[in-house]
C-alpha cells in the first residue's frame, strides 16, 4: 500500500517545486524501491524503479526496468516501462528506438482493453515523436486514432490534446492546418487546465500566426500563456522554452531587435540546462537569426554552427531541415555557392518528409541564390 500510494502521487504536479520537496521525494521513491526489493514484489519494483529512472533521468536505470519487465508476465508493468524508456529516448533525441518502445507500449494498452490510456499516448508520445523524427504521415496517423477514441469516450482531456496535433502540422508547413486544430483545442486546454498543450500549442500557435501576418494574435496568446507558465516554474521549462522562440520571432518580425534577443537567450538558456535536444538545436538557431538582424554576423554564424552540431548528432529531420534553410540564407549573402549547398540539403529533407509548405520554402530561397537563372 506504501508504494502504490507513493506511485499515485508521484503523478500530482507541484510535488517538486524546489530542491528541498525534490529531495524529500526522491527519498520517499528511493525508501519504496528496498521495500518493493525486500518483498521480492516484481512488478512494483519495476515501476518504482522505472520512475526513479525516469524523474533522474538515468538512461541506463530504465533500460534495466524495461529488461526486468519482460521477465515479467503481466502486460500492463511492460507497457508501463516501455512508455517510460520511450518518452526518454524521444526527449534525448534517439526517435527511432523511442517509436520502437512507445509503439510497443501503445499497442499493449490496446490489447488490455486500456482505451484511454492508449488514447492519450497516441496523442501524446506517439505524435510527438513520430512528429520530430520527420515520420509526419505517421504522427498524424496517431492523432486521428486518438481524436477517433477521444470521440467514442468523449473524454475532455484527450479533446485537449488535440491541439498538439499542431506539432507535425507545422513541421509539414501547413500552416492554416495549425490555426484550425488550435483555435478548435486551445480554449478546451484553458478550460480544464491541461498545462502542456496550453503552452506547446499557444507557442506553436504564436509561431503560426506570425508567419501569416497575423501579430496580433500570436501576441495575445504568447501575453496569457507566458505569464502562467512561469508560475509552474521547472515542471514547465519545455513549454517555456518554445513561447518565449516564439516571442523571439514575433519580436524579429517587428522589428524589435533587443526583445528578441533577450526572448532568444532565454530560451537557449533553458534548453541548455535540460535534456531536450531538439528544443537545444532549435532555441540556438532561433538566437542566430536573432543576432543576425542585430547585425552581429559573428555570433549569428557561431550560433547557426553549434545548432546544426546539436541537431546533426540526433534524428530529427524537420529541425535540421529548419536550421539548414536559416543558415543557407545566412551565408548565400556573403558565399552564394556555401549558402546554396546548404538550402539544397534542406530542400531534400523536406522533401522526403512530405513537408509541403517548406518544400515551397526552400525553394523560394533556393531560387533566390539563382538570379541569373531566374531571368
């Protein structure tokens, strides 16, 4: 009963909100895994152990819960630390191996009859993850399977995360595609206070809205979700990492060169202090293009660098194909040659991916490099 109840609460936000209430938690995790030891308890001792493994984020930890776990013949402790293993695996950057896990666990769910729950890692983990590593047909393909079983539940949570569906819309470029499934989901988000998609989507969103025209809007969702999102504080840092990039951009676009650069740094400070590589590659690409419109052409190409260094060692192709297009511009200004090997690799990432309203991209700044072949 101990560890069970230490299990659910584990689960309630704001148990950690500073280095004292961490440590007592992990305390409390550490004094539940000798007793589920001690008892020879197979099954709770892979889940403690898989959350432990999770909340320090120890690689190797969950790698050895999902290994007890197969030993183990009880469906729901496998899924359990094979979602687990998976969400880590996607946050480090390791996207294939993270779909193997999380596709292994979602399907366990399915056969156990756990509809919401497959429902909500559909919409969750295999979404996102299918999403960066470039498999945008298949991300979609989960998001249409879990807004089918959030139908049939008619569950509010899951009618929440629809709105994450924003994520492979926007690698694929379509841009009126996120505006839709965001102005249908965000205000559901609100209403029930379901934290991620609240401040993922309104980043995604603001991000949107900037590249059609519409400031306005992207400034009144990134003014109510920023304030928020510092209040959750460390439980929260993904989600401010994107808002403030899309403040950034927003600020880039009008002109206002010092808040960008000051939206920019902070997001690239954050992703430096996590774990999420992606969000890494993508604030420091967005610090480049922030210190290329203020002129310091230094900076911006040691930034543009060290993004496409991140996004290089893992697999996410819309990223890299994003830092690729924003470097190729930056050094077609002063080396049309470099600048256009470097959109031609973005080109062809696009391209594989499907990504429509980027494929358009690269080949609008492609042409760009080309004058004398345009005419």
């Amino acid at each position: 009963m101990h560890v069970d109840a230490l299990l659910a609460l584990v689960e309630l936000p704001g148990w950690r909100r500073n280095d004292g209430e961490r440590a007592a938690g992990f305390e409390h995790l550490d004094r539940a895994l000798k007793a589920a030891a001690s008892l020879d308890d197979q099954p709770r001792l892979v889940r403690v152990e898989t959350v432990l493994g999770w909340l320090r984020q120890d690689g190797e930890g969950l790698r050895r819960a999902v290994d007890r776990a197969e030993t183990i013949r009880d469906d729901s402790v496998r899924a359990f630390a094979a979602l687990y293993y998976g969400g880590y695996l996607g946050q480090v950057g390791r996207y294939e191996a993270s779909l193997i896990h999380i596709g292994q666990g979602i399907e366990l769910l399915g056969a156990m009859g756990q509809t919401h729950a497959q429902a909500y890692e559909m919409a969750s983990g295999g979404r996102c993850y299918s999403a960066r590593a470039g498999r945008l047909s298949e991300a979609l393909g989960y998001a249409a399977r879990a807004r089918d079983l959030g139908d049939r539940l008619e569950d509010p949570r899951l009618k929440a995360w629809r709105g994450m569906e924003a994520e492979p819309y926007m690698y694929k470029g379509l841009w009126e595609d996120v505006v839709r499934v965001t102005e249908e989901s965000l205000p559901q988000c609100w209403e029930i206070r379901e934290w991620q998609p609240v401040f993922w989507v309104s980043a995604w969103a603001a991000i949107t809205y900037v590249r059609l025209g519409r400031y306005e809007l992207a400034r009144r969702l990134l003014e109510r979700a920023l304030p928020e999102c510092e209040a959750q504080g460390a439980s929260q840092v993904w989600g401010m990492v994107w808002l403030q990039m899309g403040l950034a951009q927003l600020s880039l676009t009008l002109g206002e060169g010092r808040a960008a650069l000051t939206a920019a740094r902070r997001a690239a400070d954050l992703a430096d202090q996590s774990h999420f590589r992606l969000e890494q590659g993508a604030a420091l690409r967005v610090l480049g293009q922030a210190c290329e419109a203020s002129g310091d052409r230094d900076a911006a190409d040691a930034w543009f660098r060290r993004s496409l260094k991140v996004l290089e060692a893992i697999q996410s192709r819309p990223e890299l194909g994003q830092t690729l297009l924003a470097y190729g511009r930056f050094r077609a200004r002063e080396d049309e040659a470099a600048g256009r090997t470097l959109i031609d690799r973005a080109l062809s990432l696009f391209e594989q991916m499907g990504a429509t309203g980027w494929i358009e991209e690269a080949r609008r700044a492609e042409a760009e490099t080309l004058p004398s072949r345009n005419s």
